[in-house]
C-alpha cells in the first residue's frame, strides 16, 4: 500500500474517532436536565397478620415476616437512571419503663416491582405493640416512611400464650351423671376459657360436625343448645381460640343423655266397639262422636290390634277440653291413618286456638292437582307424600323451636321440604279427625285412625323410623328338603308347592363319613330343588304375595356356567295377562333381573333392575337373591348375597294386586309358560312388607348339619 493511501486512511480513521468521542445519545442529555424520582413503597403486609394502622393492633401466634412492594417511576426508567432498589424495614416499641427501642433491617438491592421481606428475630418481646414501617431507596434517593402522612404505621402484637382450655356445664346434662336429660330433649352447654383474649369457640357433638360459636364479648363464655339422638355416654370436645387465632388444648365433658322419654299424650284408639270415649295413655281421654266406630282394622306389624273408623260426617271426630302438648315449645304430633278416599281434604288431627287451629295433619287434595300429607303450624305449610284410599300411612309433624323449622314425615321418611315457621301456643281443645276454621269444623277425617301420638320434645330420626316400621310378617318359607306326593311341604305347615315333572328335590349324602358317595351337596341344608329347563317346575295353586303391598322374596339359586346360554326365570307371580313380577337371569347381560309391568296388560311398560353377577355365585355354591318391594315409598330393590347397587333399586308406579299363581322355575309368556329354570334352587322364603337393608342379610340361611 502506498504512503498516500495510509495517510488518506489515517486521517479517516481520525475523523471517526473524534465523531465517536463527541457523539451524546438523547437519553444522557435527558438524565443530565431531569433529577431522579424516589422509588414507591405499597402492599404493606405481615404474615401472620396484616398491616394494622387503625386503634387495634394485630394479634399474631407466629414472630412475622414484614413486607412490602418496592415500585420505581417510570420515568426513572425512561431516562436510563438504574433499578436495583433496597427496601429499610424498621420496628419500634416501648419498654415497661417507658424507654423506647428501635431495630432496622436493609434487604439486598433487587430489581423494580419485587416484594422485600424481613423475618423478625425470636427476641422481640411478646404481649407488646410494635410499630414498623417502610422506606424503599434506589442508591440514589429514598422514598417517605411508610408511616409519613397521609399513611401510617402498621402495629401488632406477638401473642406466646396459648388460651387456658375451656371449661364446660351443663345444667340438663351434668358431667359424669347417670342418667340425665333424654334423647330429643335440649340441653346448655356453656364453655368458658380462663383467658381474657378468647374470640371463639370451637366444638363437637358426637353425632355433629365442627361447629363455632362466638363469646358476646372477649374472654367471655358461649353457650350452645343440644339434643342428643341416642342414649348412653356422649362426649363434647371443645377448644378456645384466641384473637390471635392460637388453639387451646380440648375440653372432653361427658354426659350420659337417659332414654327417649315417652309422649304427653296417646290414644291407641283400640277402645271397645260401642265405647263413647277414647282412653289415654297418658293424657286426657277423648270423647267421641256419633260418626265414629271403634273396633276398625289395624296396620299389620305394627303392634296395634285395632283403630278407629271416622264417617268423614260432621260427627265424626274425637275430642278433649284441653291440649295434647304445648305447641309454643318444641313438640311433634303423629298417627296411622288409612283414608277412605283421596279426592277431598280432610284432617287428622288438629290444635284448637281461639279463631282457627294452632297446628294440624292433614290429607291435602286441592283440584286438578293429586293428593299429599301436610303439617301446617300456624301460616306455614309443608306438604309431601302420596297419599292412596285405603293405604296405611304414618304421618309425623315436628317442629323445633331451636331451629325454628317445622317438618313432614311420611312412613319415616322426611317429605317436602322443611320450613321455618314460628312458634302458636294455644290453651283449646284438642281434635282428631276434624279441624276448626273460620265458619266451625271442617274437613272431617273419613277412614280410619290408630295410635295418636304427642311429644314435648324433639323426636329423633330412628324414632321417626321405628314409629312408621311394620315389622314383615312370614308368608312361607320352602327348605325343599323332602317331597311328598309330588309336593314338597312349608316348613311351618302352611301350603306345600306343587311339583311337576322335571322337578325333584335333591337331597346330599345322608351321613358325614369321609367315604361317603361322591354325590353334590345342596345349596343349603338337607337339600335343594333340582328343574331340568324343560317343563320342571313347582307351584301354589294361589297368589303368594300381596303385589299391591310391600313384599318380601329371599331365594337361593344357582345356574351352572354351561347351562346359562337363555333367560330363564327363578320366581314369578301371574296376573291375567302378565306377571306381577319376574325375577330371572339374562345372559346377554350376564346379570340377574327383576321385571315389574306398570300393569296387567301385555306389552305394558316395565320396571327393570339388575345385579351383574355369575350364574353360579361368586363361589360355584349359588347366589342370596331378595327382592324387596316397599309400597311407602314405592321402590323396589334387588339384592344378590345381601348387596345392592346403583342400578339394583328403581322407582316403581303403585304395585298392582296380581290373583295368579306363584311359580317357581318359569314364567308367562306369549305362548303360555316358558323361561322354564335348569339349575337349583333353595330356601324360598316371602313376606308381607318390606325388609331393611340390614335385615336382607339374613335371608336364604338354615343351618347345615353335614358339614364334611
């Protein structure tokens, strides 16, 4: 390269360097005019706690952590000034001697819209106001105090006390008496901590949740009301929490509730035929009118024998000159009752005031809308239940004071939905079968009444259950142990089942030996009945159960694995036209069936409920099947081995009263009778009403005496 060339290129490269060295950008020459703005503090927190600046401080459990939100202008960043930011935390407080003590605290310099935070040291003194407050820095300029006007300085108070526990009475219930009180009757139960900061309460009944109440002032007592649901020891657990939200140690008070204690006032109504008054069990006795007959038919399984039968006439009714409980306190009424019709309003029972009734139950049947039960309790109504002409029913009206909410029960089962209502205390005569209104008596009861209950307290769910049960009553039980002339004989002695041919009873080795003959055992017991799925089958010449009412079939029944390739049925009831029910195996659905046509009528809609399970039992031995129809609630369940399922239990229309024979081994179809049973079959036992779920269990058992 020539010298003339590097000159010419030097004095280039001179030029540049003196442009470069004199080049100022935009944003220094700003930042040189504009001063720096001071960084922002906000979001002011202490956790546990807050930021108290009013005249109460904090309460914390826990020494807290200070924080707060750091914040630079936008402007600062616009002209280039830095932004790393360090927050000064700063707490103070005053001695017992009047001295005041300052400590402070400088965190690491971060970036812009970060929270800071200092965690306080364990040496901070308790039960004492702190003050603390804030201030962000940007190594250039500092931002006001947090504390500075208009803003203020945050306050708590380290509390490293735990509440003294509570202590608990009760004057119903007190501590380790044998016995006190009773089921369904309201108790005090008062809770009192020695600590002078206590907010709140915190307690549990045993059949309750977790439940608070809170003192009507700090450190004060709180006191709860309970009605225990059972009898026996029961124990409350309570804990106090203080304002700074530590829990003491639990109180456990026992109490010993006595037993439910027995109504104010009963009239079984089961009063001789020709009686003119109505004896009480306790209470007053009832006189009668000229429409009512004593000596009417009672609820089956219910213990009573005998009801009274109302005309629905204007002297139809029972009365007495004084109340049957006192209707401004917690009280429940109940009855059985069996209307004669369901296509008028008419009243069971009733409360006289001086212009209308205080309470009353009642059959409700309003136009073009179908009949209910309801409990009215002053100018609240609650209504539920479907009432049927010639139907037994328990009705059941409740109401609570320390609720305030009246319910609905219907055969122990809650209907409607409960409400609130308030309180009517009434000093006049008591009725049953008629109600007062504004131009006298009305709505007079026609049917029949039983048992006509009143209580001053509350009356506890299995109460409710047990007043409304009708114990089922045996109908039969077949064992198929032994066959006679073609039958095989009801183990009590009532009517034997009719065997056709193809049907036999099968009966296992007659002795324990080891080396008896390789034979099958039966299902349960001496033995089984065997049906060869062509013609067998075995029979009453009569319906077995009521199908219109509750019932109650236990069966076992095996099928074996190579033989279940068709539906075929166990047990079925015959209408005219159709079976009331069928109860059968469905291979394509590998599950056992319950059938109920709505009614007898070919094609009829039907009612279906399964339980998948294998033909043979879960073991080879046969499955426990039960079918239980409740007409209260109209449902029908379908249990195998004493277990149910979502889809083993449906809603049913009401059940229609089938005249036809009870077949064991198949059922009618289009052709005459078929779905006819290969397989076994054992301990068939049916019932008038509907079992419990706990009671189903105990079906399709007899003890086995050959147990090699």
């Amino acid at each position: 390269m020539s010298g003339r060339v590097r000159k010419r290129r030097a004095l280039v490269g001179s030029c540049l360097a003196a442009l470069v060295a004199g080049v100022v950008t935009p944003s220094a020459a700003y930042a040189a005019e504009e001063p720096n703005l001071p960084p922002a503090v906000q979001d002011l927190q202490a956790q546990p706690g807050g930021c108290a600046t009013g005249d109460e401080p904090e309460y914390v459990r826990s020494y807290p952590v200070l924080k707060a939100r750091l914040t630079d202008p936008v402007e600062d960043d616009r002209i280039g000034y830095p932004e790393q930011l360090t927050a000064e935390f700063e707490i103070w407080w005053s001695e017992p001697d009047g001295s005041e003590q300052r400590r402070s605290w400088t965190t690491s310099p971060t970036s812009v819209d970060r929270v800071h935070s200092v965690p306080l040291p364990s040496d901070i003194p308790s039960e004492t106001v702190i003050s603390w407050h804030v201030r962000a820095g940007d190594g250039a300029a500092y931002s006001p105090w947090s504390s500075e006007a208009p803003g203020a300085a945050c306050r708590f108070v380290y509390d490293g006390e735990i509440p003294a526990a509570p202590v608990v009475s009760s004057p119903e219930y007190p501590a380790e008496t044998y016995w006190a009180g009773g089921v369904g009757i309201y108790g005090s139960f008062t809770m009192d901590s020695p600590s002078a900061d206590v907010v709140e309460y915190w307690y549990t009944f045993p059949d309750r949740p977790r439940a608070t109440v809170r003192p009507a002032e700090m450190g004060g007592p709180a006191t709860v009301r309970y009605a225990p649901l059972s009898r026996g020891p029961k124990v409350l657990s309570v804990q106090a929490l203080d304002r700074s939200g530590r829990m003491s140690m639990p109180t456990h008070y026992t109490f010993h509730p006595d037993v439910a204690s027995a109504s104010v006032s009963r009239w079984k109504l089961d009063d001789e035929a020709g009686s003119a008054t109505a004896a009480a069990e306790a209470g007053e006795a009832a006189r009668a009118g000229r429409g009512v007959t004593f000596g009417g038919p009672a609820p089956s399984g219910t213990g009573l024998t005998s009801t009274v039968t109302l005309d629905g006439g204007r002297h139809g009714f029972l009365t007495t000159d004084t109340p049957a409980v006192d209707s401004g306190k917690t009280f429940a009424v109940g009855a059985w009752v069996r209307p004669a019709r369901d296509d008028r309003s008419m009243t069971v029972l009733s409360q006289d005031t001086a212009s209308g009734a205080a309470y009353a139950l009642a059959l409700e049947a309003p136009r073009k809308t179908s009949a209910s039960y309801s409990f009215t309790l002053g100018d609240t109504k609650i209504t539920g239940g479907t009432p049927e002409a010639g139907e037994w029913a328990y009705l059941l009206g409740l109401y609570d004071t320390e609720t305030g909410h009246a319910q609905l029960f219907v055969n122990g089962h809650e209907v409607g939905t409960k409400a609130e209502a308030a309180p009517v205390r009434a000093d006049g005569a008591f009725q049953i079968g008629r109600v007062l209104g504004p131009d006298g008596y009305r709505q007079h009861w026609h049917g029949d009444i039983g048992d006509v209950r009143a209580y001053d307290r509350l009356v506890v769910p299995s109460e409710v259950t047990g007043l409304a049960h009708r114990k089922p009553t045996l109908l039969g039980h077949w064992s198929f142990s032994t066959a006679d002339d073609g039958t095989t004989p009801e183990n009590a002695g009532g009517a034997p089942l009719r065997l056709a041919p193809g049907a036999s009873i099968h009966r296992g080795p007659d002795s324990c030996d080891p080396d008896c003959p390789s034979q099958p055992y039966p299902l349960v017991g001496e033995g089984h009945l065997q049906l060869d799925g062509e013609g067998g089958h075995a029979a009453l010449d009569t319906p077995l159960v009521d199908t219109g009412d509750s019932f109650t079939l236990g069966v076992v029944v095996r099928i074996g694995p190579e033989d279940a390739t068709r539906p075929m049925t166990v047990l079925s009831q015959a209408g005219e036209h159709t079976d009331a029910f069928k109860l059968r195996y469905d291979p394509a659905r590998y599950a056992w069936e319950l059938i109920m046509p709505e009614r007898d009528e070919a094609g009829a809609p039907e009612t279906v409920v399964a339980q998948i399970t294998w033909p043979d039992g879960s073991g080879g031995l046969g499955t426990r099947l039960a079918v239980v129809y409740d007409d209260t609630t109209d449902t029908v369940t379908l249990y195998a081995d004493g277990y149910t399922e979502a889809g083993g239990t449906a809603h049913v229309r009401d059940g229609w009263t089938s005249d036809g024979p009870f077949q064991v081994g198949r059922a009618r179809t289009a052709d005459g009778w078929g779905e006819h049973l290969r397989g076994q079959v054992d301990e068939l036992q049916a019932y008038a009403g509907a079992f419990k779920d706990e009671d189903v269990t105990g079906l399709g058992y007899e003890s086995d005496p050959c147990l090699c």
